[in-house]
C-alpha cells in the first residue's frame, strides 16, 4: 500500500437548512487501501459518501482525488475521472441484458473485442455468468446489486465506491461480495459504506466511525468492536452481542 492518498477531504461540511449532516470532516484514503465506513442510522456517512459521489454538492469544504480538486462535479465526471461508484439503488439499463450492462460499462475502458473478454470475466467473478442474457429488470435485488458490481469493476478504477453492496443479498450472494472486495482491494482503494456488520467483519481492516455528521474514532476493526464509547453509539446498549 503507498503513503501516497488517492482520496481526501479537507473541512467538508453539508448542511440541510439548519441541520449539519456532515460536520467538517478532514479524511484521507491512501492508494491501495481499503476503508469500511460505520455508523449509526443519521450519523452523516451515507451524506458523506454521497459528497464523495456527486449526488450531493458540499456546502463548503473540498473534495481531492489524486490530488484534484473534484468538489460539486456531477457523478458522470467523477466516474470518467476514474473513481468507480456503486450506489444503495443499482443503476443498471432494465430493457436489457446483463452482459449488455457489463459490456457497456467495460467499452468505456477497453477496445471492443477485450470489452467482451472483460465483460464475461467480470460477470464470472461477480457470480452472474448464468444470467448473463437475462433481462436486468427481472432479476431479483441482490443480483442486481451483483450485476452493477461486475459493470464497476469492469472498468479498472483506481478508486471504488461501495454504498450498502451487501443489501438484499443472501447469505452465499454476501459471502461472494466479500471474496469479491477483499479481491478488489489488491488492486485498488476501496470505501465500503454498510450496515451488515457479518459482513464488515469479514472484510474491514482500518475503520473510520461517524457520529453526529463528524469522524468519531479510526482505527483496526477489533480496536472499534472493542471501544465501549463505539458500542454505545453504534450499537446501543445491546453492543455486546457483537463482540
């Protein structure tokens, strides 16, 4: 992993009217890193990693990728900047196949003929090869969440954003995802925004916990499981249970 950080923000703040969602946040990702973002409900890291997208325009503060200042640009420019986004609703083409989906997203990288080669290889990692010509929008939820993955990474981005990848999955789609990060994670920087916390502790290393719309605690995943002002926040008064 570099020192160098592919990813940071600098006081950035994201306010609601009176409300303040994201409260100064200075954070770093270092190239090659992978970063699980935790929380409870409302702690402000789902409003941050929708500043880190696009979907929203900080109220103040800055955004850096590679070292560019990328703040308010929509989520096509961040995408073509070379950032990889996999929102909580997947953003799929309905009307058509899952390799055309795949496919697609792999021509934006690569020249036709390997666009397909990547393109099958993708759907075979992200465990879809078998639906590969079924219709998208008849796919159930968490094959969908698979099928939008697999036109992620069909690009190569240097930088991948995850937003709750595990929801809806089953039990064997979830264990796939985890394989599937951990993989991504060798080659590129990665943010997991999630609630399962099965599925967080298969795949978190460094952890950067969010409270009231501010960075809370950062540090090893055991070091947070084990925090009791952690527990208290984010997993209320039952936080045991997950120790």
């Amino acid at each position: 992993m570099s020192d160098a950080h592919i990813l940071t923000t600098e006081n950035l703040v994201m306010q609601f009217g009176g409300v303040v969602a994201v409260d100064h946040v200075d954070f770093a990702l270092r190239e090659g890193e992978l970063r699980c973002l935790l929380g409870p409900n409302g702690a402000g890291k789902s409003t941050f990693f929708k500043c880190l997208t696009g979907q929203l325009t900080p109220t103040s503060g800055t955004v850096k990728f590679r070292g560019k200042d990328i703040t308010g640009w929509n989520t096509h420019d961040i995408v073509n900047e070379g950032v990889g986004i996999k929102t909580q609703v997947p953003n799929l083409f309905n009307g058509i196949s899952v390799y055309e989906n795949v496919r697609m997203a792999a021509r934006r990288k690569h020249l036709k003929p390997m666009a397909r080669d990547k393109a099958e290889e993708m759907m075979e990692k992200c465990g879809v090869a078998h639906l590969a010509r079924r219709e998208v929008g008849l796919l159930a939820h968490g094959q969908r969440q698979l099928v939008e993955l697999a036109m992620v990474l069909a690009e190569e981005p240097p930088l991948v954003l995850l937003d709750e990848p595990a929801a809806g999955m089953t039990g064997d789609e979830r264990d796939r995802l985890a394989d599937l990060v951990l993989e991504t994670a060798r080659k590129a920087a990665v943010i997991v925004v999630e609630h399962d916390m099965a599925f967080i502790r298969r795949i978190a290393r460094f952890t950067t916990v969010f409270n009231r719309g501010a960075i809370f605690r950062e540090a090893m995943i055991d070091e947070i499981m084990s925090d009791r002002a952690v527990q208290e926040i984010y997993l209320g008064k039952q936080a045991d249970v997950a120790a």
